[in-house]
C-alpha cells in the first residue's frame, strides 16, 4: 500500500517566507532603532566686548626742540637783527623752542578731544606769546584747545580756545609742521597774527571745498583788549591732489579800548606740490586800519612772497624764499618803508626725527634801518643762521 504525504499548500508557504524575511529585517534595524539621537553641538558664548582703553592711552604726545646759531655780517652794536621775527639776536647760540604736545585727535562725527602745546625756549615763546597769557616770557602756552565733532553731514567741527592762526604759508615750527626756511619772513612776522583765543567751526563741502569761521578776541589776544570780537573766514580749495589754494580774510577793532576802528586781513595762499619733495607756493597779503597811525586815517600794507622746495633726493633738499613787504603809512613796523629779502636754506635730514638746515639771508629796505658797527645805520643787512631740529 503506497502512502502519500499530502503537499503543503502554496499560499501558506508564500506567508511563512514572507514572516520570515520581515523578522530578519527587523533584527537588522534593532540596533540602528535603538540607537540614541546624537547631542547637538552647545551655541559658542559671544565673545566678550573689548574692555575700553585707559583715557591715558587715547592720548598721544608728541616733543619739539630746535636750537641755532646766529651771524650778522654788519656786526651791529645793539647785537640785534633789524626786523626779524625769531631769531633777533646775533652772535648767540639760542634754544629756540622745546615744545611738548598732549593731545586726543578727533576724527569722526561724535568725537571728542583736545590738544595742548607748552613750549619753552628764548624765541619762539617771547615774540608769539598772546597778550595776557604769559605775554613777552620764555615760557607759553601756544594752543589750548577742546575740539568735538558734530554729527552733522559730513561732520561739522568745533575748536574752542587758543589756536594758530589760519593765515599765511609760513607756520610756527612745531612737531607737526616746520617750515622750508630757518628764518622768518617779514609777511610772517609784520603783516599776519600768530594765535586766537575763540571759537571756531569747519566743514567739508566736498572733497575739493572746505571753510572755516571763527569768531575770537582778536590778533594774538589771549584776554580781549576791547569790548569788540572779530571775525575770520577761511575757504580751501583742492582742485587737484598737487594744488591747493587757500582764501582767508578777518576783520574786526585790534587796538587796545578801542571799538570803532576795525583792522582788515585778506590774504590768499596758493601751492603747488609738484612731489613729496618738490613744492611751489606764493603768499599774498593786504591789510589796513583805520587810525592806526593817524586818526581817522586808515592805514594800510601788503606784502608777497613765493617759495621753492627743490628736493635734490631723499634727505637733501634746496629752498628758496623772496619777497616784498611794503609798509606804505608805516603802521607795521614803525617807519614807512619797502622791505624786501632773499634767503637760500640747504636741508638735509639725517633721519625722519633729525632736520639740519643754514639760512643764508640778504635783507633789503629803501630806508637806512639796518643797524652796523659804529651805530651807523644803512640798507641792507646780510645773516648766516645754523639751525639744528629733533622731533617726534
């Protein structure tokens, strides 16, 4: 008798494979489900606000010196030099200045700073001292100022205190700008003040046009002499990176307890800058007074002078200055007279802190007003000055 095993019917084997491959896919993945969730990354903490410097580090100074030697061809018994600004003594070794300069610089809309430079030194301080302030010492307080810049369009500038005067090519020697000739010219030191103690404003209307205006004591008046102010202006124009022209004017009563008779300024400036070492300028003056000699009368003078900086290199360079003064009612220097001078100055820096230059100066006058050996007086007088600069 044969047996026969009966056959597993097809659908059920179909669903016992079908378990079978789901159990296994599932023992697979166990792992990977049981796995946990990896654990974010913490945020980084924001770095920390950098601590605000000490007021002292804000402030940046600055020092001067400059030392010469004077000679006077005419020998004068006075052992003075006629009309000159800074160097009047003769035969004589001289600390001009020593300067040091404290200062927090303003730059931006919204900040605030200042600047003071105290010098010391038997010229530069004795002559450009203002009246009352240390007037006629060794010793001067030549600016002092606070400065802030408004938030206004491209920032509007105020400076209240003392400062240098906007007139003239020529400046006073200092840390932050010293001059092509040792010398000063006589437009420098008869026709323009040297300081204002007030206020002033500036504005850049572009980047070809700039003003200023200032209202203030006076000429080189550190404590007003009058009851009255006077008004300056100055408008710079920069048509190009090589040119520059400067227009300044000032007017306003100058003499002592006197209102009513103003003194008028106008000059104008002009330079060309032809390298870094090769530069061209002119400088023009007029001015008058009414009744600064005879009252009622008005007084008036002008001068000009042009200048040349020929840089033969780095280190070397050579300056030339001349000029024309004319003193026409004497209201300047005193006698009426037409002054004109001649001066060649070789420069050569020995480093960027170390400047030696010699001036080699003829001064002319239609005038005999010169002073010579013998207490004679006549035309002209010739001077060779040594000049020595540090600075940083």
């Amino acid at each position: 008798m044969t047996l026969f095993r009966r056959a597993r019917p097809p659908h059920r084997f179909r669903l016992h494979a079908l378990a079978l491959a789901v159990t296994a896919a599932l023992g697979a993945a166990r792992p990977a489900l049981c796995q946990p969730a990896p654990t974010p990354a913490p945020t980084p903490a924001p770095a920390p606000a950098p601590a605000a410097k000490p007021w002292y580090e804000e402030v940046a100074v600055n020092a001067f010196v400059s030392a010469s030697y004077s000679y006077n061809l005419n020998r004068p018994d006075s052992g003075t030099n006629q009309f000159r600004v800074f160097d009047f003594d003769d035969n004589s070794f001289k600390v001009d200045v020593a300067e040091v300069v404290l200062q927090k610089a303003v730059s931006k809309p919204g900040e605030a700073g200042f600047r003071i430079d105290f010098v010391a030194g038997s010229s530069i301080p004795r002559v450009s001292s203002s009246f009352g302030l240390l007037q006629g010492q060794d010793v001067d307080l030549q600016q002092a100022f606070v400065s802030w810049i408004a938030p206004v369009g491209s920032g509007l500038r105020f400076d209240a205190g003392k400062f240098i005067t906007h007139f003239g090519y020529e400046v006073i020697d200092g840390y932050d700008g010293t001059n092509d000739n040792a010398t000063r010219s006589f437009l420098f030191g008869y026709t323009i003040p040297y300081a204002h103690t007030g206020l002033k404003a500036t504005y850049a209307f572009s980047d070809q046009l700039a003003g200023m205006f200032e209202l203030c004591n006076g000429w080189d008046v550190a404590r007003d002499n009058n009851t009255s102010k006077s008004l300056g202006l100055q408008l710079t124009w920069t048509p190009s990176k090589t040119v520059t022209v400067y227009g300044n004017v000032m007017t306003g009563p100058e003499r002592a307890n006197v209102n009513s008779d103003p003194r008028n300024l106008f000059n104008v400036v002009a330079q060309w800058k032809l390298s870094d070492t090769t530069v061209f300028a002119l400088d023009a003056v007029y001015g008058s007074e009414k009744g600064a000699v005879t009252p009622g009368e008005t007084a008036s003078w002008s001068a000009i002078a042009g200048y040349a900086r020929l840089g033969l290199s780095d280190a070397f360079a050579f300056c030339l200055r001349a000029e024309y003064f004319n003193d026409a009612d004497g209201a300047r220097t005193g006698t009426v007279q037409k002054l004109t001078e001649v001066t060649v100055t070789p420069e050569y820096k020995v480093s960027s802190h170390l400047i030696l230059r010699g001036d080699l100066r003829v001064d002319w006058s239609d005038a005999d007003v010169f002073s010579k050996k013998g207490g004679v007086f006549k035309g002209n007088q010739a001077t060779i000055l040594l000049n020595g600069i540090y600075l940083f």
